[in-house]
C-alpha cells in the first residue's frame, strides 16, 4: 500500500504494509530514530508523534491511518522555536532527561502547551503521565515544564 | 522468521452511507476508529490483521457533538479526550470521572466512545454510567431501496436504550452489518455521582452510583457494579428500598444494607474480594450522601 502523508512538513509516500505499525515505519522505512521503541501498547509514550497536532503512540497507528495525514516527530519539531522554549525551560529547571525519554517529554509538553499556554498543575500532572520513564524527578519536570510555559507564552506575546 | 500472511483490504468511507454499505457487503470485516483496542495486544510490528478493516476515522458525521437542552449527543468516533474538554458541567461527572482514568493523553487522543461500548474484551468502563444515566444508542444499518412507493433512506436507524445493548451474558446485540454511530445522554441533575474502578485479584470491580436528594429525602438512587464476569449487577429492589429514606442513615440502617447487598452479591457467584470491595464502596457512597453539606454534586 501507498501511504502519503506529510512527515515534519514535507510529503512522503511509503510503500509498506496497510498493518504495520507507524512507529515502525517512521523508524525502519524513514529512519526517524527520535521515535523509540517501547511496550507497544501506547502507555510507555516513548513512540509519541503529533498526529494532525493531537498526541498520540505511533505504536498504536497502524500505517494506513496515517494516510494524508500530518506527523510532527521531534526530528521535525526540532526545528521550531517552541522546542528551543520547551529544552531552555527544562535546562532552567535543572530536568536532566535521558535519550530514550527526552524526544517524547518535549513532544508532549509542546502538545499541552499548544493547548493550555499556562497549565494548571493538574494539567501538568496528566501530561507528566503520558511519559512512564522515570529518568527525572517528578518535582523537577514539574518545575521544568512551568519554565518553559513561560518561555511559551513570553514568544507569543512578543509576535 | 514468521510467514506474513496478506496484507489486509482497507475500505476508508468518509460517509456514514458508504460505511453501511461497505460493511453490509464485509460484516466480518474489523472496525477500526481510535485502534487502541484492535492493537494493544499487538506483538512485533506486523499487526496481522486478516481479512478486511474499514477505518471509520474519515466519516466527520461520526465525530460530531451536539447539544440540546434535553440531552448531549454524541457521535461514535468522538475521542475520549474531546469529551473530557467539554468539562464537568457538560458531561455528566462519573462519566468525566471514568473518561479522564482511562489512560494517559495520548490514549485518550486516540480512544473513541463508540469503541468502549463496543468492545468485548474489557470492563466497557463507561457502559455502566451510560446504563444508569438511562442514555441510548442508535444503530444504523444498510437498507437496500426496494419498492418505488415506499420511501426508505440509504440506511436503517433505530434508537434503543444501552441497557438494552448487552444481554445476559454480557455480550453485544447487535445484527451483523448494524454499526453504533450516535450516543444520546439525558441531561439529568444528580446531587451526586461517583464512579469507582479498583482492580482487584482476577478482575476488576467497577462501582457507579447516582443520588438525588431533595430536602435531605433519597427521591432517586442508582447503584452498579461491573466486573468481567458480569457486565452488570443492579438491584432495583434494593435501590428501591431505599428510596424515600431521610437521609443521613442511621448506622443501624447502613449494617441492614451491607447485609442485603452482601447477600445478594454472594448469589450472582462473584468471589468473597469483590463482595467485600462492593459492599464497602456502596458504605462509603450512603455516608458520603449522608454528610450535611449543600445539596451540590460531589
């Protein structure tokens, strides 16, 4: 099967099975290697990719549902000025997050603030949660993910 | 290496008619919406998925809310997260309760409504609270147009109530080639609602209960329980009994219950845990509805 879609902005058409999981296929067929290998049942959250700007396990997607679709993986995301906000809010707060961990906690931290610009500490406390990894302190991601909020909101208000 | 076997047919409708017709042509083919269901259990990258699957992701009539002031309806493919964003004072609160503990973001994302009634394998965390709620379901199907006289639609809809859904064995009734697109839910005000999943030795117990109050009087209560085993356990005579009682309970009132309810448990064969774990969330719920506060939602 053809899939086309748009990986980090640019169009991509993949010839590989309608069942193989789009984890797979962005790490294996499109050598995305920011998207980890983890549980495969979704909860681990290290495989996460934006999916049309919404959070989701790419373990879970199998690849004929990401048909037209738009995939934001940290490699494309890496690009952004929102990612240099999310790394310089996590360096401030003294987060030290490991390689297997790290690409998924920026993703999911972009995706809530792309959400809620100021998050409450229980909107904080779910996002922290997509990510089972447990490299970094609970208090310090907390604190690292209100510094790069401000970061966030500081650049919109700025234009 | 294993032998993969072929590829499976995808069939991607992006209307509820050709969805009907597709899966009136293909009624073993698999449904596919948020996928969370059909893949978890996936081992290695393959899915081997067999036959045909029709992703329904594409249908936007299936993904559509809609408010009135009798009821919130909405469609089957609507993803657990956009009804948790509607919030509390939209969504019934054990159903908000139950939404937000089905799993971390980006379960929620992907998991739809339609998908957690629909599934066989697990508790259908929310069926007990769309039962209580008295809420119901449409089911549509394809119909072919027969006769020139008679003016039918594309597909055949019906409305029944969710309890309806599921029969004895807990198992869904619904013919082959029928879907579940839309979920209605009255818009009642319960003085409280609570919703309870404790996982347990072997299964997990699911406990919902509503109460409404008027001047210190139980005018309605609902209690279920759930497990794997059974999908739903009620008992009217006993909601019934309790009806009409001032409230707060007496302790002597509260032991009499424990007493029935335990009795009545140890008749449906559900293990002395699970007993145990219902009587003492039913305990805790009459107390909390007991407490003095303003007659408000806890």
């Amino acid at each position: 099967m053809n899939i086309i879609c748009n990986v980090n902005g640019k169009e991509v058409a993949v010839e590989t099975r309608p069942d193989k999981k789009l984890s797979a296929v962005l790490r294996d067929d499109l050598n995305l290697k920011g998207i980890r290998k983890g549980c495969g049942t979704g909860r681990c959250g290290s495989c996460l990719i934006l999916l049309d700007d919404q959070l989701v396990a790419s373990c879970l997607v199998p690849a004929f549902a990401a048909r037209h679709k738009s995939i934001v993986t940290i490699e494309g995301f890496s690009q952004t000025k929102e990612f240099s906000d999310i790394v310089t809010g996590f360096k401030e707060a003294g987060v030290h997050l490991c390689s297997y961990c790290a690409p998924a906690r920026v993703l999911s931290t972009a995706y809530m603030l792309r959400k809620h610009i100021m998050p409450t500490e229980e909107q904080i406390n779910d996002i922290i949660s997509s990510v089972q990894c447990r490299c970094s302190s609970f208090s310090h991601l907390k604190k690292g993910i209100i510094q790069a909020s401000i970061h966030f909101s500081r650049r919109k208000d700025n234009g | 290496m294993a032998k993969l076997n072929r590829p499976p047919v995808i069939y991607s409708p992006t209307t509820i008619q050709d969805l009907l017709k597709i899966y009136h042509l293909n009624p073993d083919a698999l449904i596919y919406a948020g996928g969370t269901g059909l893949l978890s259990g996936a081992e290695g990258d393959i899915l081997h998925i067999r036959g045909s699957v029709i992703n329904i992701a594409g249908v936007e009539e299936l993904k559509k809310i809609n408010r009135t002031d009798r009821y919130l309806e909405l469609g089957a493919s609507v993803p657990v997260s956009k009804v948790i964003d509607l919030g509390k004072s939209i969504v019934p609160e054990a159903l908000y309760i139950a939404l937000k503990q089905m799993g971390p973001p980006q379960i929620r994302n992907m998991a739809t409504i339609g998908g957690n009634i629909c599934r066989q394998a697990n508790t259908m965390d929310i069926f007990p609270i769309l039962h209580l709620h008295d809420c119901q379901v449409e089911l549509r199907r394809f119909r072919e147009y027969r006769s020139p006289r008679r003016f039918l639609k594309g597909s055949g809809s019906k409305w029944i109530p969710v309890s309806r859904l599921i029969d004895n064995d807990g198992k869904i009734i619904m013919e082959s080639g029928e879907i579940l697109t839309r979920i209605r839910i009255p818009n009642e005000n319960w003085t409280f609602e609570s919703y309870r999943k404790i996982d347990g030795p072997g299964s997990p117990l699911i406990f919902t209960a509503l109460a409404r109050l008027d001047k210190h009087i139980l005018t309605d209560i609902r209690l279920s329980y759930s497990t794997v085993r059974e999908k739903l356990i009620r008992n009217r005579d006993l909601e019934a009994e309790m009806i009409g009682r001032r409230v707060p309970f007496s302790g002597r009132d509260l032991t009499l219950l424990e007493g029935k309810l335990e009795a009545y448990f140890k008749g449906t064969g559900e293990s002395s845990f699970t007993t145990a774990r219902a009587s003492a969330l039913t305990i805790q719920f009459l107390e909390k509805i007991s407490e003095p506060v303003d007659e408000g939602r806890v």
